[in-house]
C-alpha cells in the first residue's frame, strides 16, 4: 500500500513523503526500505536516527529526527497492530465441512458455515455454534457448549461441559477442564482424590495461548471472564475467577480459588496464592509472588508481593550488600587496629 492510503485508513498526522510504497513490517532495527516501524518503548528511541525503514509510526508527542517518513498518531502500538492487518496476508480460509477421519456423535448439534479438520473427536451432547473452526486433532467432551467464531487450533482437549462463549481462540495444545488439584490425605499419609464436580465458563472474546491448563472447578466454576487474553504455559486452578479484560503473560500460576479482578495485568512467571483477592486495574510484575489481597488499582511486585516501590527499595538495599558488608569489615579492622 502507498502510505498515503495507509494513513487514510488508520489517521494520524504525516511528515513527509506519503507517495511510498510499504511492503513489509519490521523491527526499527532491521527494516528495510519499503517497511513500515513504530516506536513504543522509549528505550528504542534512539534507533530511529539509524532506521532503514520507509516510515515509522510515533506517538503524537514524540521529538527527535527521523530520515524516512514519520506519521503521527494517538497510539503507535495500537495504529501498528492496524496497519498490520491492512497490509498482511489474509488469514487462512479452512472452509466449511467435516473432514472424513473426524468421529461426530450423531446428536452433536453444528452450526451453520462450520469446520471441523482431521482427526477431531466430538463427543455427545456438544452444541459447537455458527462458523466455528476446529482445525485438526481437537478433543471436544460430552455436553460442551461452543459460542459462535470460535477458533480452535490443533490438539486442543476442551473436557466436559465446558461452556464457550462467541469468538473465542484457543491455541495449540491448551487443555480447558482438565480435573483440579484436589486430593486429601488420611491418617496414614495417603492421598485420596476429591472429585471435581465443576464447570470451566469463558466468557466472550477470550483468547487462550498455547499450551494453557485451566481447571474445572471442584464444585460451580472455573471463569473466564470477557475479553480475557492468557498468554503460552498458563496454569489457572480450580474455582479460580478471572475479571474481564484481564492479561495473563507466560508462565504465571494462579492456585486454587483466587479471583483476578477486572482490567488485571499479571506479570511473566507470577504465583498467585490459594483463595485471594487482586483488585480492579491493578498489576502485579513479572516473577512476583503474590501470597494476599491486592487493593484496586495498585502494582506489586517482589516476593511476597508488596507495593513496587517498597520492593524497588528492597532491592536496591540488597544490591547494596556486598559495599556495606565490605565497609563493615574496613571498621572492623579500623577498630582493630585502635585497640592495639
């Protein structure tokens, strides 16, 4: 596309030549003529005065020098994910049909315009909606109950009746309803399972990463709540409830029964504690360990997670350790040295 016709369909102010032609997107750093870039972390600005790109998009305040091309706009980050769309290959059309080696039970009630791809299994009792896709190798359980546009990729195992909502995407491997971790001991030590009665419940447009495990509850339901986004290898226990619109990155757990309020962002690798509270708009940073209620509209982060600012304090005390332990020892050894 010409930027020009680029900038008509997203806004934003543009500096410079309109009349060239984008063909790619890419990094600052390694476009080339003809891609279109964007700055949206600071800490990339200064690659803008060496890009080879054709134009960058910048948020409408930015200041500096730019050798291609520069369109403003209110959101670089968002304007880009736009120009994305308008200039990528359309996504993959799977038709319609069922693919002879899928196995369908006869009451399965599919809706219209839908697709289902080799070796999928769809259990009795499942309702998948209108122009759903399930493209290869999917395990759908008894009495699951799909909204319409779902997309779901391949080896995804959506257990027993699991309810989705519209447009829902679950990628590849995840496993949706899986039993939770329920067990008691006796007196002699042994585990002994406690069955897990519940539901998992996602609301509308969710969507779920790779490899993701979520629990179906032990007793109600595991929630999902609308417009949630879980990123890859997120495990979300029994009974745990998850606002709307929340953001889950890779590798954080959520145990047993704690509730993530609505407009959540949730850190890479955090630990959520059994049976606790995160408020509304609040954060929690990356690897913390969150082990009691967060108020609405708070960060935390460190372990046990506190307010970011007591934990950057923290840590900078502990970085200063090795100068104080060394300080010490000099007073030490002044000390020393006056006794005698």
């Amino acid at each position: 596309m010409k930027l020009n016709d680029i900038v008509a369909e997203i806004g934003g102010v543009l500096e410079g030549d309109g009349g060239v032609e984008i063909t790619g997107l890419a990094s600052l750093s390694d476009a080339v003529a003809g891609d279109i870039s964007f700055l949206s972390n600071p800490r990339y600005a200064s690659e803008i005065a060496a890009t080879k790109a054709s134009a960058v998009l910048v948020n409408a305040d930015w200041s500096g020098d730019c050798p291609c091309a520069l369109l403003r706009v209110e959101s670089s980050d968002s304007s880009f994910a736009k120009v994305a769309v308008l200039i990528s290959p359309p996504p993959i059309d799977f038709g319609v049909g069922v693919h002879a080696s899928a196995v369908i039970a006869d009451d399965v009630a599919v809706g219209d315009n839908v697709y289902i791809g080799p070796n999928c299994v769809v259990e009795p009792g499942v309702v998948i909606g209108n122009n759903c896709v399930l493209i290869a190798g999917c395990y759908i359980g008894h009495d699951v109950v799909m909204g319409d546009n779902c997309k779901i990729y391949p080896q995804v195992s959506i257990r027993e009746r699991a309810k989705l909502g519209d447009r829902v995407t679950i990628h590849n491997g995840a496993v949706i309803g899986s039993d939770g971790f329920g067990y008691t001991p006796d007196k002699q030590g042994v585990w002994h399972k406690v069955m897990q009665l519940g539901i998992v419940e996602i609301g509308n447009d969710v969507e779920i990463g790779a490899n993701v495990t979520i629990d179906r509850a032990r007793f109600g339901k595991t929630k999902i709540g609308n417009g949630v986004k879980v990123d890859n290898l997120v495990q979300i226990a029994h009974n745990v409830v998850i606002g709307d619109h929340t953001a889950i990155a890779a590798l954080a757990g959520i145990s047993g029964s704690a509730k993530i309020g609505e407009h959540v962002q949730v850190g890479g690798q955090s630990g959520f504690s059994g049976h606790i509270k995160v408020g509304d708009w609040s954060g929690v940073g990356a690897q913390a360990g969150v082990t009691k209620d967060v108020a609405p509209k708070t960060f935390v982060s460190g372990y046990p997670a506190m307010d970011h600012r007591k934990a950057a304090k923290n840590h900078a005390n502990i970085m200063r350790l090795p100068a104080l332990k060394a300080r010490v020892k000099a007073l030490e050894e002044e000390m020393e040295n006056l006794k005698g």
